[in-house]
C-alpha cells in the first residue's frame, strides 16, 4: 500500500534559505543543501523547494544549489517559483530535480502545463495552486478562488476548475496551498483539500496551516491529501520529520517508516 | 566501468549521480561498442513505451541489448526499463524487446484500495516491495524497507517464475521481475534513499548468476 508523504518546504532566496532550522542544539543553518540533507536523514519522503529571489540575474545560483542538492540526497525533490518556460524547466530538471511545479506562470498561460507534460513527462509537472476562501457566486461556484501575488490578487478562476483543467492538460500532481490558512498554525483547509483530492485523479499535496501532528493527521485521513507539505513546525524545531512519522504511525497512518 | 543506456528516454543523471556517491565508474552512452565493453548495464527510461521502442531501434540499441543479454552480462532495467523488456506494451501498443514472456499493462481507471479508498494513477510516491524469491540483488530487502515509483503501467510476466518481488496498489503486481542475467525494477532506486542505493550497490557487484 502507497505511503502517505511528509514533504519539507524549504523557501531559497539567493541561495540562502529564508528561514534557517533549528536542530543540534538550536544551531540555524541557513544553507539550503545542508538542511536538505538533514531532513533526507531524518526520513523526509521528498523536498519542495521555493526559489523566491527576486532578481532574474541571480537564477543561475538556484540551479547551483539544485546540483549541490542532486549529489547529496537520493530521494524525489522539486523546485518551484521564477518557472515561466520550458527551457527553465529543462534546466532544474537537468541540474537533477526531480519535478517543477508552476503557479503564477500556469494561472496566466495554462499551456505551460501542456507544453512541460510533453517535454519531459507529466510525473515531472506539479501545479502548485495559491487558493483563498471566497463567497460562493456562478462564477466560483466551489467558493474558492486562485490567487496570486501571495493573496493580493483575485483571479477570478474557481480552484475546484482549474484543478481539473490543469488534469487534463497533463500536471502530474497538485500542491494546494491555502493562503487563509497558511502562516496560521490553525490547520490546514480541511475542506478545500478534501474537495479538490476528490475530484481528481492525480495526487494532492496539502500546503499551509500545520501547527501539530494532529493537523498532519486530519489532512492526510479526513482531507485526504496524499501528502502533507511541512514548513515552520519543522524548521523552528517544534517536532522533527521523525517524530512526525512516529506520531502517524502510531495511529495507523501508513508512512514510510525505515530510512 | 557501467553503462548507463542513453535513448532520450528521461533524465539519467540521476542514476550517474548515485552511482557515483557509490564509488562506481560509469557512462551515460548510447555507442555500440562503449556499451559492448562494459562490465554491466544499466538500462533505465522514463516516458512512453512506443516512442521509446521507437528510439532503441533507431539507435539500433535494441539488438545491442539482446546481443548482450544473450551474452550473460549483468543488467539492471529501472521504471521504463523494467517493462519493454517484455514482449508487448498496452501503452501505446508497443512491440517491446522480449526479453521476458509477458506483457505490460495499464491499472484499471477506477479503482480502490482494501480500505475502500479510491486510488490515484499514477502510482506515485513511496510503497514497498514483497520478495517472492531470492535474488543476489534484491537481498537484504526488509519487509518495511519502501522505494519510489511513479508509473501508470505494470508489468505482467507470462510466469512466476519471473517474478522476484511484489508490490500492492489496488492490485498485486510484479515491481521486480528478472531472468538469468537480467533484473529490473518498476521503481526508481536511486531515488528510494538507502533502501535503493543499497540495492544499485549490489547490482553493481552482481555476477550475472543466481545462487542456486
């Protein structure tokens, strides 16, 4: 039976993650390839990794740290933001990340979602899906709409449609974040998750809310998501990957358990 | 010296990447003769078996294959690689190489775990691998050790006899199957962590020769 994956979310800005993890002795490391080797250690399933510099003149350090990445852990791991083209997924992809997932880019030109599934396969493609709560209307009849600019902007598209459409254009899995429920350490959007996994049939990350094990619990049995994207919890030191998996384990949740 | 066999048919680094954490020397290649004087073989492939069945023979990499499967060299086929070795692929139709009795085929569109969940295609993600017999490269494979797999076919060998390992996905199906020389896995070891990179270790010291 599939295993159900926790998946560390590591946020890089010019080589440098953004938010260090505390561990052995509360030590920050900042180095994007160190902690992604400590997660690798500590039985993480796969690493998304989000490059948010700002400067386009700075990619070339992304896909270094992608390389240093590749030689160091030997588990699935993606690389997402600044994707606008097939030739900048060419390039993650070659320096040996195992998928890249497009969000901004896709909302404005979906065939990017087409054009990568062909190029290099639709396990390679993740559609990553900013998502916030809306009033239910003919236009969003999910009640949940796209967003962009990290919530700032409406788009106008209902997330429940465009996860279908992105589908059947060829997008291999979904990482669905809300953003009313990202930061929060509320939980996850319990009911946005299980309606979007639902409804289609390519696996669904779920992203943004994880304040305890109980979340990560919830999501992965009542929202059923097939995997749970972890980020402050872990990387501030409040419970390991390890302690993680234990915890689900316990209660019955398959997980990979040896690593 | 490994050759790493190079049909376009996805990203190969990673297999040269892991190979080389292990201290192997090898070549990602698609030359007649660099593939006839390595020691072994590694024969990987992500995507569609008609367009890859369709490269093989182009590069005229399918007969080099047979010739060196008939010649007792040790070979490894990964994801793709474990199922165009067969005889015949629903995907796309393919005539696929032989090597093995049986065919590859597509898991059912709808259908449900023992828990009554409904599954996803692809199989995608961590599951793990039941050993039906003894094989020198499978060894030491535990019961909770788990390896990735991303695919929407499986393969079906005409007879067990084939078959070295199981896995479970709605379905029982053949995720290591192997004959004489040859042993190839629906999975991807060199992303399955430690679990995978002890099984890579272990092809890469395998004679070609079963213990028994």
């Amino acid at each position: 039976m599939l295993s159900k994956r926790i998946i560390p979310c590591l946020d890089v800005r010019d080589g440098k993650t953004t938010k260090g993890v505390k561990f052995q002795g509360n030590i920050d490391i900042g180095d994007p390839v160190e902690m992604a080797r400590f997660y690798y250690q500590e039985g993480a399933d796969e690493i998304v990794f989000y490059d948010i510099t700002a400067s386009s003149d700075h990619r070339d350090i992304m896909i270094d740290v992608v390389r240093r990445v590749a030689e160091e852990i030997f588990i699935p791991f993606s690389v997402g933001g600044g994707i606008r083209t097939i030739e900048d997924m060419r390039r993650v992809l070659l320096a040996g990340a195992e998928k890249v997932s497009v969000n901004t880019a896709a909302v404005r030109n979906p065939e990017i979602i087409a054009d990568g599934a062909r190029a290099f396969g639709s396990q390679c493609i993740v559609l990553g899906m900013d998502v916030k709560k809306v009033e239910i209307s003919r236009k969003i009849p999910s009640g949940y709409e796209i967003v962009i600019h990290g919530g700032r902007t409406y788009m106008g598209i209902d997330a429940l449609e465009w996860a279908k459409q992105a589908e059947n254009m060829g997008a291999g899995e979904i990482c669905l974040n809300s953003i009313d429920a990202d930061g929060t350490l509320q939980g996850y959007e319990m009911n946005l998750t299980s309606l979007i996994s639902e409804n289609v049939n390519i696996p669904v990350i779920a992203s943004g809310g994880a304040g305890n094990i109980d979340h990560i619990y919830d999501v992965l049995t009542k929202g059923k998501a097939d995997a749970a994207l972890v980020a402050s919890i872990v990387h501030d030191g409040t419970y390991t990957v390890k302690q993680i998996k234990e915890a689900l384990h316990a209660q019955g949740v398959k997980v990979r358990m040896r690593w | 010296m490994i050759a790493i066999i190079d049909y376009k048919a996805g990203n190969l680094s990673s297999v040269e990447r892991a190979l080389k954490k292990l201290d192997f020397r090898c070549l990602i290649t698609q030359r007649r003769e660099e593939i006839m004087s390595c020691e072994r073989i590694i024969f990987p492939g992500v995507g569609a078996a008609g367009r890859a069945m369709s490269d093989l023979k182009r590069l005229g990499l399918d007969e080099v294959l047979r010739h060196e499967y008939n010649a007792g060299k040790p070979i490894l086929g990964i994801c793709l690689g474990a199922q165009i070795i067969l005889e015949r692929s629903r995907e796309n139709e393919a005539e696929c190489l032989g090597l093995i009795k049986g065919s590859v085929e597509l898991f059912p569109r709808q259908f449900f775990s023992e828990e009554k969940d409904r599954l996803k295609i692809p199989h995608m993600g961590w599951n793990s691998v039941n050993l039906r017999k003894g094989h020198p490269v499978l060894e030491g494979i535990a019961p909770a050790d788990e390896f990735y797999f991303v695919h929407a076919y499986y393969p079906l060998p005409a007879s067990d006899e084939y078959v070295f390992g199981t896995t479970c996905y709605g379905i029982e199906f053949a995720s290591a199957i192997g004959y004489n020389n040859l042993i190839a896995v629906q999975f991807h070891p060199e992303k399955s962590g430690k679990a995978g990179m002890r099984l890579l270790e272990r092809f890469c010291t395998w004679d070609g020769r079963h213990a028994e």
